[in-house]
C-alpha cells in the first residue's frame, strides 16, 4: 500500500494528464480505480526507490483479454535501460491467462508510444476519446 501512497504523489505529469483526459476522473479517484479494478498489480523500483506502478484490469469476466496500464516517477527516465528489459519479463506476467492485451496511449505520451512499440504492441492511428476528445492511440498485443 505504501508503493500505491508513493505513487499518488510521485507520478509524472504527463501520466496524470492521460488518464484525467481518459476517464473524465480526478488523478486519485482514477488511480483507486485501476488498482482495485487489478487483477495483477506490481511496482517497479530501483535501488528501493519508487519507479513505476502497473497492472491490468480483466476487460470482462468471461474474455480473455485485459487492459494493461502503467503509471510512473520521473526515475524512469534515470534507470531506461533496466525499465526496458524489465519490461519484456512483466509482460509475459501480466499476459497470462489472457490472450489479449489493449488499452489506449494518449498520443502526447510519446515516450509510452515508443516502449508500447518496442515492447511488440500493434499501434493504431490516433483518435479522439470522450469526453475530452483528446488524440489517443489504440494499442494491442495477442499472445503467440
């Protein structure tokens, strides 16, 4: 619970700024959600410092397909290298048991566009999401 306290005010802006202007939700209303809404939840640190929060929210009770999300600190940026290779073990965690991952990136989060490519998710084309109408990407990954 402390990570979750950790991230509530130490989230990078730009994370905020996403899911304010995907959800129509207030940054800790919406955070309270996506963690209880998990079905895996994990924190990434370096050296025992908060890095990132993430997850992944069952779509529905009867489908096999989830919808990742990751919030993060400013130290991504400080420790990428590790967060990259890291990345590829946790998606193999939060993949299993669905065999479809997707949710949206807003397309001012340029930096979660790139990793998402990197990491093998399919991009698509940006469109505008309610109720803001802001440009978001549609990204998903299906288990080979």
């Amino acid at each position: 619970m402390n990570d979750v306290i950790q991230a509530v005010h130490e989230t990078r802006d730009i994370d905020r700024e996403e899911a304010r202007l995907m959800t129509g939700m207030e940054w800790i209303p919406c955070l309270e959600r996506s963690v209880n809404l998990s079905s895996t939840l994990s924190v990434g640190v370096d050296n025992e410092q908060y890095v990132c929060l993430f997850g992944v929210v069952p779509a529905a009770p009867l489908e096999a397909r989830g919808e990742p999300w990751l919030i993060g600190s400013s130290r991504i940026e400080h420790c990428s290298r590790a967060f990259a290779r890291q990345s590829k073990y946790a998606l193999t965690q939060l993949a299993e048991g669905f065999e479809v991952l997707e949710n949206y990136v807003y397309t001012e989060n340029r930096a979660a566009v790139r990793w998402l490519e990197w990491l093998g998710f399919d991009i698509d084309e940006a469109k505008p999401i309610k109720p803001y109408d802001a440009l978001f990407h549609h990204f998903s990954w299906r288990a080979r």
